[in-house]
C-alpha cells in the first residue's frame, strides 16, 4: 500500500512539474521536450516547405511554411535516428544501398539543421492556402503572431484585380466543422502586392468572405443541383465605365460530368456571384457542351490595336472583345485553335492539360506554365515551361521545371500581375492533391491546398525554351 501511494504521489508531482514547464513565459506546452529540425536548401539556405522525414517505424514529420519540424517523438530523443527524405523536387544523394535520407540525433530544446538539394528549376516558396501553415513552428514558440484563415482545403485557383484588391477564388473547400464543406466556390481579397519579396517564409493572410459566424462561405450558389464550379473569372469595363467582375459557372453531378454552363455577375451587396445567364443544359437535343468562356485569362492587343480577351487552360481557345457587352453576348465569341502538343527541348510530344499563359514583360515573351497529360514519373504532377512570339504560338520547346513523385500538381495559374519589367521572376500555383494519383498517403496539412513556386527566367537551364521563333 505504501508503495502505491508513493508511486501516485511521484506521478502528480511530475504531472505537476510538466504543468509548470508548458505554462511557461513564451514556452507552449512540449516546446521544450521537442528538437527543432529546420530544412534548408543547399546553397541558399532558404527555408524548404512540404519535406517530409519518415523514421525506420513509419512516423511522418512535414516541415512548415518556415522549414521547420518540431522533433516531440519521446522514443526519439537523444537517439541517433534514420530519417528518409521526401521533397517533391528537393532531397539528398542516395547512398551504397539507395537510400536517401540522415542521420539525426535529436535532442530536446536543441536545433538540427538538414541541408536539402533542389533538383528542379522552379523554387517552392509555400503552401498558400490551408491550416497549419506555421503549425511547427508554433509548437516551438515562434510564429505565434501567425493566424490560419477559416479553411482546411482548396481546390484551384482563380485571381484578378477587383476594385483595387486582388480577388481570389477556389472550388470546393474543405473547412474544419465537417468532411463535407463548401461546394460553391470559396473567396477572399488580400492587397494587390501581397508578398514583400518572391522568397520564403510565405505568408499572404487572406480575407475571406464569411458568415455572421466568421466561417467560410459559398459565394457562388447557382440554381440547380450539385456543386457549382466557377471559372474564366476576370474584371471588365461596361459602358458606362463601371468595373464588373464576371466568370463562367457548370453544374456538376456525379462523379464529375457537367449538366449545365452558364455566366454570373459579382454582386457587390451580397459579395457573392449572381446568375446571369444559362448557356446551355445537356439534353438529348444538346448533349455537348458549348464554346464557353473557360481557364484562365489574358488580355491581348491585336495589329489594329483592338483589346481581346483570350481564355485557355493553358492556351487559348476562346477570344472576346475585352467588354463586359461583349462578355455577355455569344455572338462575340470567336474560337481559337489550341495547340494539341509541344515538343520538348528533347523533342518528345508533351501534352498540355492545364496551366496559363501571360505575356513577361522581362522576357519580352508571351510564356506558359502548364501541367502535362499523363506525364512521367507522376500521371498528373509534372511541370512544363514554354514561351512564344503571340498568345496562339508556335510554343515550344518545353522545358520540364518541376517534378512529382505519385502526387497530383494540377491547374496551374501564372501571377501575371506580379510581374515586374526589370525582373526575370515569374510566380506561378497549384493544387497540390492526391487525386488522380496511384494511391499515395496524402501529406498532412499540404494535401487538397494550393503551393507557390518561383521560376526565375535567367536560369541557364531554360535557355532551350528561348529560342526565338
């Protein structure tokens, strides 16, 4: 009996203790029982999001927004330990046996650095979009000034200006309350220059359009049945000079077919789409969907000096009259012949399946970043770049600039209006999922979210994507 309670009393004591340690000034709680790993890129030392250490039992640590891991393993501390890495693009040699990872010995309260190799041409700058951007860190006391928006999740990217802001929108979204969340488009606006330079750390703090209760909400909802899905969104004058900002919407129904397209308005009151006009609904009599405004855009002016609006994912397939009147009016549309191929700069056919376009004004060229149809190593995850003399080509060669190990990398937006004339940089997302791919695990946090890379056009590696044509 003594025994027991001697036991029971060291117990409280060192709960007691523990309690003490994780209330600490400036301490959360393990902070000090934790390694801080952080993950580096050789070379420029620049922090390296979404690398993932597996140990030799299958536990899984993804670094953060800063490149850091918080180590709080208790079976791992002061124990020299094997981490494999997995970089998505970025990692280290293998060694005699073909294994690629370090050796560690974490220890508590104590800093591990892990230099990484980039084997690809784009830089990842972070993950936009999600919770937990800096959840790692924070666990380790730093970024506590940090707030995560109301989402978990979200689904490809649509951006423009609007009324002096930049408007972004995603499809469906996944929030914290259920595993179902918003089917009708999710939305926010942050400052036209979000990021105060094109390196890591990134954090862009969006503002989200909400509820009375603060959650993300639909801004999108359209008549009909099943989620909607907006695309081609974009701001355009109407006669009277009035910014209006427009898109095209479908209606989906299992597992992934569209019954119905058709064209919405921003309302300002309400801050959501409106309908505004049915372009088509699949009947028996119309069982093909129409020439509709869809992907991304870009504005071009002809030889008459005539402003179109062009539309493609990535090249364009649709050109319209860069007005609001003519938005709205079919009669305007005028299709455009997409390319079906391009040839890399090792002269295979490479399709596109989506990505954009954008005209660099450093480059002096009209340039693309697109993702290919059933690529190599990963079916849906492998990056290309090409350029050309007009928005409707000849493209070519590609360049290959960023790779997937079985993981999905998939509609791709250019930030066009973050370039600068006397700068090579290009920005350029996407949505980084498991879809599509062959089973992977999803990373933690990363997965179903939208990653930021950087291509900067003065590599000497993109030079056989600049031959003039």
């Amino acid at each position: 009996m003594r025994m027991v309670w001697q036991s029971r009393i060291a117990a409280v004591v060192l709960g007691s203790l523990c309690l003490v340690n994780s209330l600490l000034p400036g301490y959360p709680p393990g902070s000090q029982t934790a390694c801080r790993i952080e993950i580096v890129e050789k070379g420029s030392g620049w922090p390296v999001p979404l690398v993932e250490l597996r140990t030799v039992h299958e536990a899984r640590l993804v670094s953060d927004n800063a490149g850091v891991i918080c180590c709080d393993l208790p079976e791992l501390m002061n124990r020299e330990t094997w981490f494999s890495v997995h970089g998505q693009g970025y990692g280290v040699p293998s060694d005699g046996f073909g294994y690629r990872g370090v050796r560690l010995m974490p220890k508590p309260s104590e800093t591990v650095r892990v230099e990484v190799e980039r084997f690809c041409i784009a830089k990842r700058l972070g993950r936009l979009t999600g919770g937990g951007l800096f959840a790692e860190s924070q666990k380790l006391g730093a970024c506590l000034d940090w707030r995560d928006g109301p989402v978990l999740g979200s689904d490809s990217t649509q951006t423009t200006t609007y009324r002096g802001r930049k408007f972004w929108l995603w499809g469906d979204t996944n929030v914290h309350r259920y595993p179902l969340g918003i089917f009708h488009a999710s939305a926010a606006t942050t400052p036209l220059k979000p990021l105060p330079e094109a390196r890591p750390p990134l954090r862009i703090s969006f503002d989200y359009f909400t509820d009375d209760t603060g959650a993300a909400r639909g801004v999108a909802v359209m008549p009909g049945t099943g989620p909607t899905w907006v695309t081609a969104v974009v701001s355009l004058p109407d006669r009277q000079g009035n910014e209006r900002l427009v898109g095209s919407y479908m209606k989906i129904k299992p597992p992934l077919e569209a019954y119905e397209w058709g064209l919405c308005v921003w309302d300002d009151q309400s801050r959501s789409f409106k309908h505004h006009k049915t372009l088509w609904t699949k009947s028996a009599e119309s069982p093909k969907e129409p020439l509709v405004p869809r992907g991304h855009p870009a504005f071009w002016i002809d030889d008459q000096g005539q402003k179109w609006l062009l539309f493609g994912n990535p090249f364009p397939h649709i050109r319209i009259p860069a007005t609001f009147e003519a938005w709205q009016d079919p009669g305007s549309w005028q299709a455009v012949d997409a390319p079906k191929a391009i040839h890399s700069d090792k002269d295979e056919p490479i399709r596109p399946h989506s990505g954009s376009i954008a005209w660099h004004p450093w480059r002096k060229r009209w340039v693309t970043v697109f993702m290919q149809w059933w690529g190599k190593p990963s079916a849906f995850g492998e990056i290309w770049y090409a350029e050309a003399g007009t928005p409707f080509g000849p493209w070519g060669p590609c360049v290959k600039v960023l790779s997937h190990d079985n993981y999905t990398f998939y509609n791709l937006v250019i930030h066009a209006d973050w370039f600068q004339a006397d700068s090579p940089i290009l920005l350029f997302e996407g949505t980084y999922t498991r879809q599509f791919a062959d089973k992977p695990e999803p990373t933690p946090r990363y997965d179903y979210n939208q990653i930021l890379y950087r291509l900067d056009l003065d590599d000497p590696r993109l030079a056989p994507a600049q031959i003039r044509r």
